[in-house]
C-alpha cells in the first residue's frame, strides 16, 4: 500500500507511518518547509524507510499537489494542527466521485471538534488530563509524568491499526475519515481506576513503586533492583525462594491481603533475604528454580547486552549510522514477528526530496473503490472472526479494541474463567447491583475489558471440547492468547494443530517475554516486565531510586501492539493467502514506544540525563503544586512553553515580571536556569486552584492541565462534550459508564451497536449452532456432559 503521511512533528502520524514503513508499505511523509527541528534520535527512529518531501498545505498549490498525490494511497495520516485539518480540508485529500482513501486519519491532541480542539496540549498535559501523572510517582512528592512521547505513539499505532482494519474490509468498503484524539487513546488505557471509583467509589493514588493490590515492589539487591508483584498462587514459591517456607500457610504473611497490611515487615524481610544477590542472577533463578514472576530494573546498556532480545534479534541494525564507540547503531524492532519468517529490516531516513508530480505518477491504483455504505464505517472489521483466549489485561484489550471495530470476538472460556484466577486481588464483583463476596461472578474488570464479546464455554480439556474448538478454527480468521509458553501445546493446540485445521489462520500469542527464546517460558506481570524496558532507568526522582510508573504501562503497550499485529498478519494473508503464528513479546512492546532514548544513548556512550518533569528541548515543562481544596486535597498543575509566543502569553497571564529577567529571556536561558525558573512559577501555582488555572492558561494559549484524579476526569466537561463515555447496560451489574473507542468514523463512535460484557457460556447455542450447524438436542447432551457450561463449578 501507499501511504500519505502528512507531519512535521515527531509524534503520532510520525509513528504510525514509521509502522507502515517498517512493514513493507510505501510511505511519503510530506513535511511543512521550515518545520519544527528534528531531535536527531527521534529523527533516525522515525522516519526509516520514508519518502521525504516538502510541500505547504497552506498555500492553493502545495494542497492542490497534496490533493493529487493522496488519489494514489491507500491511507493519509496526519498530525497537523486541527485548526489546520479544517481549514485545509486536509481529511477531504484525494477524494473524487469515484471514492478515496481507505482511512483518512487525523491525530490531534483533543480531537477535532469540542471546546478544546484549537488549544494547545503537550505530552505531559494530555497525561495529567487523562489521569496517568495523578498515579505516578511517591504518595509524598511531586507526581511525575512519563519521558517521551507515549500518548503520541500510543495513538499512531491506534492509527497504524484504523488504517489496516479500514483497508482489510471489502465487505464494508468505502473511504473513511478517521478522528483520533491522544487524550481518549490516553482515557482508555487504564486498568482499574475507573472500575474501582465506579464500584467503590475509591479514588486510586499514588503509590511510588509498590503495586496497589498485591505485595509487590521494587527492592535493591547488589548491584540493582528487582521488581515483582506477589499474587497468591506465587506466595508458596516465593515463600521457598527467599528460605521462609514456615510462612506458607499459617502466619499473616500467608495471605495477600497480610501481607499488604504489613508491607513494611514483608519487604525487609525479603530484602534480607536477596539483597546480597545480583539482579540478573535472582530474575533468571525466579523464573527457571522458582517459577515466580520477577524482573529486574534494566539501564538501557542492560537491554542492549540482554541475552533474550540479542536471541530474538530485537536489536536491529540501522544501515550507515554508528554509535559514539564506531560500533554499527541499532535501534528497537517491531514487538512482534512472524514465527518462521525474519524480522523486518529497519532502514535509515531519506534526505528531503522535492515534490514532482513524477513521484503522483509513480502509484499505483488502490485495491478497489471506496464508497462506504451508510453506518459501515465504525465497524470496518465486520466479517472478521476472532477466537480469543486471552486473559488479565494486555490481551483482552486486544481483542477489544478489534471488537470495537466490528470484529466477531467469541471467548473461549474454562468454567473457571470467571474465578478467583482472573479476578485481580481487592477488585469486586456485582451482581443485580449488590456487592457480591464470591468472586466468580461479574467481575467489574471482566465487564470492562470484554464489551462486545460473546461467551463460549468449553472444556479444551475434553476431547470433544477440544474438537470442537478445531472445529471453530476451520471458521474463524484469528485465534488469540497470552498463556506461557507452554499452555497451548500443554492443551494439544499448539500452532501446527491449528495450522492443519485452517492454512489461513492467524495464530497470535501476547506472552510477556515473547514464544521463543531464552525467556521464552518465563511468566510476566507489568510491575515485573516494565523494569526491564529501561524506563525505570531514565524515570523517577533525582539521585533517587529508579521508579515504575504505577500503572501496569506494559500491558496498555502490549494490548494495542497485539492488535496491530493481528492486522498486520490479516494484511500479509491478503497478499500470500497464507496465515502466520504473530509472536508478540510486551517485553519488547515497551522498549518500541522509547526507542529514540536507546538512539541517544549510543550517541553519548552513557545513560539519558533523568529529566524529573522536564524536556530536553522546553523550559518551563513541568509539574508545579496548587492549593488545595476545602478536603485539602494534594493538587498539581502540567504546563509548559514550547515557543516565544507560548512564554510571553505565560508571562502576560502571571504577571510576576519574568519576561523581563534576564535569566529568562530566551529559550536557552530558560534552559540554562530551569530549576530557578521552576521555583519562581511553582510559588506563583501555589496560591491557585488548579482546575480554574489550567483552564484559564489554556484559554490564554499555555499548554496546561490540572493533574486530574479519577473523580475529576470522569466529569471533565471538554470530555464529557465531545461524548467520550460509553454507556453500557449488563443483565447483571446494570446500567454502566465505561470508557469509549479509541476512534471517531465519520463522526461516528458506534456505541449504539455495541453490547455490555457477555456472562459465562451466554452464546454457548448461539455459536455452537450458527457456526458449527449443530442443534438444539445436540448442545443439550454437551451441556449435560460438562462439555459446555454457563455457570462456574460451585
């Protein structure tokens, strides 16, 4: 395919053609003259394997030759402006009377319509407004938000995956006009802070590097840390690993809910027990003696000497470029890969080219008109039909995202599924609108994350539940799960079984470290997994321990790289007519989304600077305290300058004379007294509100947010106005607000035609007789054999 991308920033369209490039498509990245300067690193990360032009969307001409160059792609993607997407038409490119572009995709901070689409944003204000800063960081201390460029990218794979799904789908063709805000991407991936304030009415905080619900953390052990999150079926190895098998059963340490109570005595009891030990050396014993799942804090030369990912060959050579040390550059791969086939080249940014209408003449014709039929555009997927195994977070939110857009998701569940082993510690169910002691039902997480599914539940143990999920696989397109390694051939279901039932299958597995490899058999929860990406290196406070960021960051990027990569092996199969085993690792998942920080660190043979709530390039840019409320609640505000027009309108807001300090008076001043810079705007935060000052600011032209706790985003009115939330009734728990899709079609979120969490077994007959042609007396006996089921063993 062909592929529009039309930047000048290093952000979300950035990524998402970086995705397209890496995978074989055509990309020309048409850039503003005299854009914003390149970081060098994000410049090499970024723009590998595009064409590079410059043409002004601005001017009659340069939209005219846009317009004429957009008729030859597939897909247009930009980040520009949305001030600039309306008043260029820059969604309406290459549309004639006989259709367009498959998706024609806009990545903004706020959207393109609601009463915060023209104000200016920033990486770190989008976090705060999305909830993300408010958990991050110490209970005690300034929150902190995340280095890099997350929301962004966050966003260009979900455009990476709109763009696949909208040109996957012949059945509903047509051209779409994709919307995609950072801030909903941002929304909609945390993992239980709404269910809980909506089922409890708990606010989650933060809580530096221990884990919320479990007795997991971060300790130091002889030359590092290690992380780790103790649910309870790993207390008993764990117990034996640190030489305390008398705390098995029987003491106040035997219990997830004692050992949280009593967090401070547990953790120095481990760590008089590991702290002598090195950190490699405890995370491979963990994991091959003890089964336990325990990670290690990596610095970025960690993860570049780390034996897995050299296996794995995650480390991909860029050709022409060299390290500080003249050993060839590399930079992150793609997180997954096609078993069997090698992985993707990585290629190195092109020189600007000029834009002649022989590079219009160079494509080709796209696969087929596009006229979208009226009400198909939210659901591109329809006809696509998915068996989903997946469990916890990382996965589910895979399938769901494909279910959002139309995807028949069947889950394949055990009569356990809806047991103790996947509803996570301190979390409740509901049912009929009571809080519910057992936890086998309804579980207000499960609802969360499944929208849009149906239920079928099968013994795979059986042999006639096994065949008949071969069965299914012979009619479905995607079997998806995040087991260990081992489960799938454990069951007699591994890849080649299913290949031989369907050649055209695409088999996707979401483990932690990936199916093949040293770490291949290894088992992974985020607060063990996201010390090693290196983020915990170049994230927390200075001179200070290295810092998770609270939010179980690893399975929010394993889930939507899951999908991506499911539709990348769709795409594949349109072309060969084959399908192929996707082996996705959430390991490698969370170094793609900073791959420019392992760029610089090659640059400069020594580790990135930790920028505590600060950039590079931008001062001021941070996070500065308010007052507090009549509850005395601990309140904080993100802003930032990122040009002379953004400072003087701070400075004429304030008032306090910083526009005529000399410490201040340019960009690189700023730079040069940032911590002087910090103090002065930190006094002034304090004495107002920080709802009220984010909202003035931003009306003034300042990139800010108040750093928004649960509560206060939920009711956000900027969200609220743009309809974000969607509304749900399940037959058990009600009617429900949940978070919302990740894209607008057309202007279209498609929540009328999506439906709540399914219970267990609820489309048992349904898929067993539409699908496979039983009938009715048949699903009877199989249901009287256990075979299937709609209710948990009591």
């Amino acid at each position: 395919m062909r592929i529009l991308e039309i930047s000048s920033t290093e952000a979300g369209a950035a990524f998402a053609g970086k995705l397209f490039a890496r995978w074989g498509h055509e990309v020309i990245r048409a850039e503003l003259p005299g854009g914003t300067p390149s970081w060098e690193p994000e410049r090499l990360y970024l723009h590998g394997g595009k064409r590079r032009i410059e043409v002004d969307y601005r001017t009659e001409d340069g939209r005219a030759y846009l317009d004429r160059l957009a008729a030859t792609c597939e897909i247009v993607v930009t980040d520009a402006l949305a001030a600039d997407v309306r008043e260029h038409r820059l969604l309406e490119l290459g549309m004639s009377e006989d259709g367009g572009p498959a998706a024609r995709i806009s990545i903004s901070p706020f959207g393109l319509t609601g009463p915060y689409a023209d104000f200016p944003a920033t990486e770190a204000t989008l976090l705060a407004m999305a909830g993300h800063t408010f958990l991050m960081g110490d209970p005690d201390r300034e929150p902190l938000t995340l280095p890099g460029h997350y929301g962004s990218y966050q966003a260009g794979s979900l455009a990476y995956v709109a763009g696949l799904a909208s040109a996957l789908a012949p059945q509903v063709s047509g051209s779409r006009a994709v919307e995609i805000s950072v801030l909903e991407a941002l929304l909609g991936l945390h993992q239980y802070t709404e269910v809980r304030y909506y089922h409890g009415d708990r606010i989650r905080s933060r809580h530096g590097n221990r884990v919320e619900h479990a007795a997991g953390t971060m300790l130091p052990v002889k030359d590092g840390w290690i992380g780790f999150s103790l649910l309870q079926n790993f207390w008993e190895p764990f117990a034996m690993m640190i030489g305390r098998g008398d705390l098995v059963e029987g003491d106040k340490m035997s219990t997830n809910e004692g050992r949280i109570a009593n967090r401070d005595e547990f953790e120095a009891m481990v760590s008089a027990a590991l702290s002598d030990r090195s950190k490699f050396d405890l995370f491979r014993d963990a994991q091959e003696v003890w089964r336990v799942a325990l990670g290690y804090t990596a610095s970025l030369a960690d993860c570049f000497e780390d034996p897995h990912l050299q296996e794995r060959e995650f480390w991909r050579p860029l050709a022409g470029h060299s390290a500080v040390d003249g050993e060839p550059l590399v930079v992150p791969g793609s997180p997954f890969r096609f078993v069997g086939l090698d992985r993707p080249e990585e290629r190195a940014p092109s020189d600007v080219e000029p834009a002649t209408e022989s590079l219009i003449a160079q494509g080709g014709a796209r696969r087929w008109p596009r006229r979208a039929p009226d009400g198909a555009a939210a659901r591109p997927l329809e006809g696509v039909r998915i068996l989903d195994m997946t469990q916890v977070w990382a996965g589910p939110l895979s399938a769901r995202l494909l279910a959002d857009l139309g995807a028949e998701v069947i889950c394949i569940e055990p009569s356990t599924a809806r047991g103790a082993a996947k509803v996570p510690p301190n979390s409740v169910a509901y049912v009929d609108g009571g809080q519910q002691e057992d936890p086998w039902n309804f579980a207000a997480l499960f609802n969360k994350l499944h929208r849009n599914r149906k239920s079928l539940c099968l013994d795979l143990k059986s042999p006639r539940g096994k065949e008949l999920f071969l069965d299914l696989v012979r009619e479905s397109d995607v079997v998806m799960e995040n087991f260990s390694a081992r489960a799938m051939t454990r069951l007699g279901l591994a890849y080649d079984t299913l290949r031989e039932a369907n050649p055209r299958i695409v088999y996707a597995s979401l483990p932690a470290f990936g199916q093949h490899g040293p770490y291949g058999q290894y088992v992974g929860y985020g607060p063990g997994i996201e010390p090693m990406i290196g983020l915990a290196a170049i994230m927390g406070y200075e001179g200070d321990e290295p810092h998770i960021s609270g939010t179980t960051i690893t399975d929010a990027m394993g889930g939507i790289a899951g999908a991506a990569g499911v539709l990348t092996a769709l795409e594949r199969r349109e072309v060969t007519g084959e399908g192929a085993w996707v082996d996705l690792s959430q390991h490698e998942a969370g170094m793609a989304l900073f791959g420019e920080y392992f760029i610089e660190r090659q640059f400069t043979g020594r580790e990135p600077e930790r920028l505590i709530n600060a950039h590079h390039a931008y001062a001021p840019y941070g996070i500065y305290h308010c007052a507090p409320n009549e509850n005395g609640d601990d309140n904080w505000i993100s802003l930032a300058t990122r040009t002379d027009d953004e400072w003087r309108a701070l400075c004429a807001f304030a008032g306090r004379g910083w526009d005529a300090d000399p410490r201040f008076a340019t960009a690189e001043a700023r730079l040069q007294h940032r911590a002087d810079l910090d103090a002065e705007i930190g006094e002034w935060t304090r004495d107002h509100g920080h709802l009220a000052l984010a909202e003035e600011l931003r009306k003034a032209g300042v990139p800010a947010s108040a750093v928004l706790r649960v509560d206060e985003y939920l009711h956000e009115p900027g969200i609220l106005a743009r309809g974000y939330y969607a509304d749900l009734r399940h037959p058990h728990t009600g009617q429900q607000q949940y978070d919302g899709g990740a894209w607008v079609f057309d202007g279209d979120r498609g929540y009328d035609r999506w439906l709540p969490a399914p219970t267990l077994g609820e489309h048992n007959a349904e898929v067993l007789t539409s699908i496979l042609g039983l009938s009715e007396d048949d699903v009877a006996e199989l249901s009287a054999a256990g075979v299937i089921g709609d209710r948990p063993p009591s």
